[in-house]
C-alpha cells in the first residue's frame, strides 16, 4: 500500500494535509477549488491527488501501473481540461465530461481537472454546476484558478477550498540545492526571479541550460581566433561552461554529429584550451593557450 504522502509535491504544507485528510476519512469531495497564485504547483497537485487516491490502497506493483498511465494521460479516468485556443472553456468541453463521466470507470475514483476554471464560458460553467448538482458515482471535479472572484458563487458554494500560497524560499531553495548542481550566485538569482514559484525556478533552470548548450555549441564549431575571444567573454560561470562543452563532446561523438571536434586531434586542441582556462588569472581573468 501506498505511504499518504505527496513526495513530489515542494511546498503547501496545508493543501497536502487537507487533502490527506479526506483521503483518511475516505470522504473524496464532489467538487475541489484549487486557488492562488499561478505557478505554483496547483495543477501538480491536482494529479498527484488523483493518483494517491487511486493507488493508496493498492499494492505497490499496481499502484506504479496506475501511475504511469496517469501521467501519461492514457487513461479516460483522469482528464485534464485546459482553455482552447481562444482563452476560455467552452460548453463543449463541459458536456464532453458529462458524456465521458457516463462510461464505466476502471479505477476507484474518477477526477476531472478543469484548469484556468475562471475562463469557462457563462454556458460553460451552468453545465458544470448541473453536474456538480446531480454528481456522477465516484467521480470529483478539481477547478483550479488564480482568479476566485471570477467564478460563480453557485459553483463556489458547491467545492471544499484548498487555498495554494507562494511556496516559502527556504523549502524552495533546498528543492533547488538538492536536486540542481547550482553556484551560489546563480542559485540567488533564480531565488529572486521565481518569487516563490517552482516552475518559474525550473523554466530559469532550463533557460540557463540552453544558454550553456548555446555557447558549447558556438565554442566548437568556431575557427581558433573566435574559440579564444568566446572564451575570454562568458556570460556564464567557468565551470558551468567546461561541463557544458565536455558533455556536448562526448555526445557528439556517440552520434557521429561531425562538428569541428569530429577528429581526435581536434578534440586534443579543444581540450588544450580548456585546461588553459582553468588556470585563469584572478587579476585579468583570461584564458591562456599555447
């Protein structure tokens, strides 16, 4: 059996244990309202949620199963609803969980997860409160929004809250310390851009990590004269690019991608000049190769 944990899940010490508690009890709400501040982590939760009470009571091999078809959006029993093209939910959306809502459930409990709720359409939202009114069996709607006060309070009325905050930086931050091989500098950074959301912390991350690719990249299909000046001129930490341009060998030369570095004497330069930049001047802060 599943340990009632959200191991996944950085931060809000106070939804987990709401929802926890339902989950305890066994009295999985009709309607939930997910609401705070955007990015972070509400709709994670949400389908984390979904399969604690799935597979909590499973054994382990089962429960995994149950998992990975969940994550993977291949089961009819979980289904995310999202704003169309056009910025809002529409009716249709709606009525297709009715109908979907009507077919025989192969899990314990069925979870639709209407993100971005507060951009349903008017004929949208009266469709959901009809179905919150008269719920399908072992089903629960999850409504998630950054935006409360644009819902209607008949469906409002109708949820249990669970109220999402900024996650704290210091839970933030050993998130980050423990799973992200960050400098100080950069790990300050990223602290004060994300302003208490993971995901913008993570889409920093992955940002700084395609500018490292980007210059690894830019560094070895570069003639001599212009390896030596990239050098000279990083915007990012020397180590970071060292690794960076390590890893893009080794890679490149697995795939046969047939960059500048394709012949080992090539790779002999480059490393040449590698092992030059570690012994960086603190006064000039150059990179030397003979």
């Amino acid at each position: 059996m599943a340990t009632l944990a959200f191991t996944n899940v950085v931060g809000h010490k106070l939804a987990k244990k709401m929802l926890i508690s339902d989950i305890q009890a066994d009295r999985i709400a009709t309607a939930y309202l997910f609401t705070g501040p955007d990015h972070v982590g509400k709709r994670t939760l949400a389908m984390e949620f979904a399969k604690l009470v799935n597979t909590h009571r499973l054994p382990q091999e089962a429960g995994h199963r149950i998992s990975k078809l969940i994550d993977g959006g291949l089961t009819l029993d979980v289904v995310l609803v999202t704003p169309t093209d056009k910025g809002t939910i529409h009716i249709d959306q709606i009525r297709n969980l009715k109908e979907e809502a009507s077919y025989l459930s192969s899990l314990a409990h069925r979870f639709f997860i209407i993100d971005d709720a507060h951009t349903m359409t008017q004929e949208a939202a009266n469709a959901l409160l009809k179905l919150l009114e008269e719920p399908p069996e072992r089903t629960s709607f999850i409504l998630i929004t950054s935006r409360e006060d644009m819902l209607p309070d008949t469906i409002k009325s109708r949820t249990r809250k669970i109220p999402f905050r900024r996650i704290e930086n210091q839970e933030l931050e050993t998130y980050l310390r423990t799973h992200y091989p960050l400098h100080e500098k950069e790990l300050k950074l990223i602290m004060e851009r994300a302003e208490g959301s993971l995901t913008r912390a993570l889409n920093i991350i992955e940002g700084k990590q395609q500018e490292k690719e980007a210059l690894a990249t830019k560094f070895l299909i570069s003639p001599k004269s212009d390896r030596l000046k990239l050098l000279n001129n990083l915007s990012i930490e020397l180590d970071d690019f060292l690794h960076a341009v390590e890893s893009l060998l080794v890679q490149r030369y697995s795939q046969s991608m047939g960059l500048n570095v394709s012949h080992p004497y090539q790779a002999s330069y480059v490393h040449g000049i590698l092992i030059g930049c570690l012994k960086v001047s603190n006064s000039a802060n150059k990179c030397t190769h003979t």
